[in-house]
C-alpha cells in the first residue's frame, strides 16, 4: 500500500486525503501518519501540499532531478 501511496503522490495532479483513504481503504488519519511518518520521516521524501479550488488540500511528491 505504500507503493500504492507513492504513486498517488507522484501523479501529475497529486492526491487528496479522501482520495487516498478511498483508493487504500484507510481512516483519513492513517493516511496523514503514512505522509508523515514513514515516507517523510523513514524514507526521507519530500512531501508537500497546496490548497486547490473545487478540490481541497492536495499532497504531492517533489521531485528532484
């Protein structure tokens, strides 16, 4: 799921936390410990997240080249 995550997180638009609480099956709250936790603090990615009309807070992965 993890994996699954990350690939949400790289797509062009991003995701959302119902987004991926829908497409994992996980409580909101589960979602924002994942972003947090194990691929910021453990994996060391850099998450980021913007606030997007018609769609809320969206969460991306930066890459860096």
């Amino acid at each position: 799921k993890q994996a699954k995550l990350i690939e949400m997180l790289s797509a062009e638009g991003g995701a959302t936390i119902d987004e991926m609480a829908a497409a994992l099956e996980w409580a909101p709250h589960t979602c924002r410990g994942a972003l947090s936790g194990a691929l910021k603090k453990r994996l060391g990615l850099d998450v980021t997240s913007e606030k997007v009309a018609d769609r809320g807070r969206v969460y991306r992965l930066e890459h860096h080249n």
